[in-house]
C-alpha cells in the first residue's frame, strides 16, 4: 500500500491507538503493539518480514534508552530516600523563590539538554522536579510540562544534540558554506528561537496543570499527612548541596565534555567512553551510593534497586511499543511518499521546512530522524528556495527544528518517559505532552519568522 491510502490507514491507525487506551482501557503495551500488527499488514508489508520489523523497533528501544531509563531512576530513587533531593529543592527556591518552580524546571531544562539527549535529560532532572512539587505543593503536572517543554525546545535546536549538527552539516554543505565556522551562528539563532518557545511552554505548563492532575500531586493524602519539616526531619541531617547535586551534574558534565569535544573534531577516546550516556550515569551512581552510605543506609542498596526495577518494567516495555510502531511506520512507503511530494510546499519559505518535520516527526515519532530526514530533502533545494547566505541557512535549521518537535504522541519514546515518570496516564500524556509541543512548535516558528524578518 502506498499514496492516500497509506496516509489514511495512518491516520486510522493512530485514532484506533488512542480510542483504544483511552475508551477501551486497553493495556498502552497491548493497544501499541496491537496497532502496530494491524498497520504492517494493512500497509502490505512483506509477512515473513513483520516479525523482524517488530523484534527491531523493540529492541532499538532498548538499546537507546532502556539502560539509561533503569540508571536514572535508580539514581532517582537514591536521592529521594537520602534526601538529597530535598537539598537540591531548597537550593533551586532559594534561586527562583517558592511560587516559581515551573519556570525553574523549565530554565533547567533548556540548559540541560543543549549537550544532553532529552530522554536522558528528564530522567536525571526528574528527581528534582519531585521534591520540588513537595517543597512548594505546586501543580506535578505543570512542573512536568515545564521541563519537558524546556528540554525538548534546546534538544530540537541548539547543537551539540545530533540532529541540529546533522541539519547544519548537511544544509551548509549543500550551499558551499562553512559548517564548522557557522555552528555558532547555528546556535545562537537556536538559542534566540527559544524564546517564544520557552515563554509559550511556561503558559501552557501554568494553564495544563490547573486541568490535569497526576498521581503524584503533592496535595495527595500521603503528602498532607506529613507536613514538609516533618519529611525533612525525618532525614536528620540533610546531605551537603555540593554532595546531593554530584549525581545529576556529573553525568551533565561528562556527556556535555565529550559533545564538545566532538563538535570540536577532537577524539579522546577516554571522554568519548565517559561521555556516553549508560557510562554517565553509571559514574553519577557513585556518588549516589556514597550519599546511600553515608546515610547509613547502605543494607538497603538491594531493596531499593529490586523496587527500581519493577517500577521502570513498565515504563520499558511501554516505550519499547512505541519504537514498534515508529520502525513499522518507518518500513512502510509513507515516508517515500511525504518525501516525493514535499515539492507542493516549496513556495512557502521557512514554513517549508516547519511543515515537512513536522508531517515527518508526527508520522515516525523520532525528532533526530526528522530532522535529518528533512534536512536532506531540503538541502538540493536550498539555492531554488534563495537560502544562500549562512543566516539563511541557520534559519532553516531551526525551522525543521521547530517542525521536530510537532508533535510528541505514541510513537515517540519521548513520549512515554514523560508520561511516565510524570506519574500521569496516556490519555493525559495527549492533552499535556502532545497539545505542549504542538504549542511550542507553533510559536518556535512564529519566534524563527519575526528573526527572518527582523534580521
């Protein structure tokens, strides 16, 4: 199958995904993998070959972020039970004052992310933004959508994050400039992009969380049967900030030295190896053990990695649906099929490019593969569209940027870890996660047009 038909089993295909978990209260596992099953057949993917694609979307997952999934949380869980993430709260109100935590997650986020992939990002900050919806008894939900929103917007945008390099490389080699020296000007007009953006997903995080409400608000009974100095009594002595921060900006710093050094063409393959995600937080566990240890809790290492374990099951196999339905979408002629009449676009500027990622973000879920993807079509007719000078070329990297991340659904990891470890379920994750970066696509763009036309 192939052409409109192709698109409109598609799109049936992911109504029936969210009828299914939505209405039906259908398993999200089950309703993805059912989905997906049904789309490779009707599609006319070779049968023989189905299984394979599903083994393959499955296992990806796993690859790319399964290990870091399990690591951050354990990592999560440590700092909660040592209560080092109440310290790491206390030093970010002290910053940003107790009735803004939803725009310090968001500032964080954006930070975070620029060197580090924003599955990672959210899974490490993650900690934080628990404690912080504790300390401050603000809305879980808004605090989740505000990092989310920060860490998606730099991760789409600014390099060092593999797509934004990959746009650049391609687009400023296809128009003869040089990708290397006009990096920066990439990310400086990834930075200036933002700030619609981040201002558009800070409204959105406020507004969301006065609708939606997770299973871990701070106005639970759980949380008002103890008051905030009782939880912190309960600790004794808190560890020291520099101690309690050591596991989250350790990993931070580590992958962020071996992006730079990539962007910079050198290799030390010792930064390199520190530099991976799995490896990061693997250091970072360190001094998380340490602050178990000095709690004199120690005897409950095990414990606390067998809860981990069964907490983060679901959240895999869950996500792993997700990368079964992006490979068997990806394996299908539907991107063939965008790609051969992305030509009917081409008289509409910068919102060419918008619009081709996000039609492409949307249809296979990984905004990396958007991004590249686009970029490469893009890129012949980059002459023809008058994109000839570097600002021009910057511009479009950002406005594919803009389109990856539009919009986050089931088919996107991205997705589920958000939804996940925000303690909020599917159908609130589409009217949190899925209308936020449809938000923040919209007024990234708009943020990239007034550039054009200013600058």
């Amino acid at each position: 199958m192939t052409g409109i038909p192709l698109l409109i089993a598609f799109i049936i295909a992911i109504i029936l995904m969210i009828v299914a978990i939505s209405k039906w209260k259908i398993h999200p596992f089950l309703s993805i993998m059912g989905v997906s099953l049904l789309l490779a057949i009707v599609a006319g993917l070779d049968i023989t070959q189905i299984p394979d694609i599903i083994g393959q979307g499955f296992s990806g997952t796993f690859t790319s972020i399964g290990i870091v999934i399990i690591l951050g949380a354990l990592v999560g869980i440590l700092l909660e039970k040592t209560g080092a993430a109440i310290t790491m709260a206390e030093c970010v109100v002290k910053l940003v004052g107790k009735n803004h935590p939803e725009a310090a997650m968001l500032i964080m986020g954006w930070i975070v992310s620029i060197p580090v992939f924003c599955d990672s990002g959210f899974v490490i900050l993650n900690p934080i933004r628990k404690a912080l919806v504790q300390r401050t008894r603000k809305s879980s939900v808004a605090c989740t959508v505000a990092l989310s929103m920060g860490l998606y917007i730099s991760h789409c945008f600014i390099p060092p994050t593999p797509g934004p390099i990959a746009a650049a490389n391609t687009l400023f080699g296809e128009t003869g400039l040089n990708q290397d020296v006009n990096l920066l000007l990439v990310m400086g007009m990834g930075a200036l992009c933002s700030i619609l953006p981040l201002i558009a997903g800070y409204i959105f995080a406020i507004c969301v969380g006065r609708k939606v409400k997770a299973r871990d608000e701070a106005t639970n009974a759980e949380v008002i049967g103890k008051t905030y100095e009782e939880l912190v009594a309960s600790y004794g002595k808190l560890p020291s900030p520099a101690l309690s921060f050591a596991p989250i900006v350790l990993p931070i710093f580590l992958m962020g030295l071996a992006s730079a050094f990539s962007m910079a063409g050198i290799n030390v393959p010792i930064i390199t190896f520190l530099g991976k995600p799995i490896i990061a937080l693997a250091v970072g566990l360190i001094p998380g053990v340490i602050l178990l240890q000095r709690a004199g809790k120690m005897k409950d290492f095990y414990a606390l990695t067998d809860d981990t374990l069964k907490t983060t099951g679901p959240i895999l196999f869950v996500t792993a649906a997700g990368g079964v339905l992006g490979k068997v979408i990806a394996s299908t002629d539907l991107v063939n099929f965008i790609t051969t009449h992305a030509t009917a676009l081409e008289s509409l500027g910068l919102v060419f490019p918008f619009l081709l990622a996000a039609i492409l973000k949307t249809a296979q879920g990984s905004s990396t593969v958007a991004i590249t993807t686009s970029a490469g079509i893009i890129a012949p007719l980059m002459v023809t569209l008058g994109f000839t000078m570097p600002l021009d070329a910057a511009l479009v990297v950002v406005a594919i940027g803009a389109g990856a991340m539009t919009v986050s659904h089931a088919n996107d990891s991205y997705f589920w870890v958000v939804t996940n470890f925000g303690e909020m379920d599917p159908q609130d994750g589409y009217k949190t996660q899925t209308l936020g970066t449809l938000v923040i696509g919209i007024a990234a763009i708009i943020n990239v047009l007034l550039v054009s036309v200013i600058l």
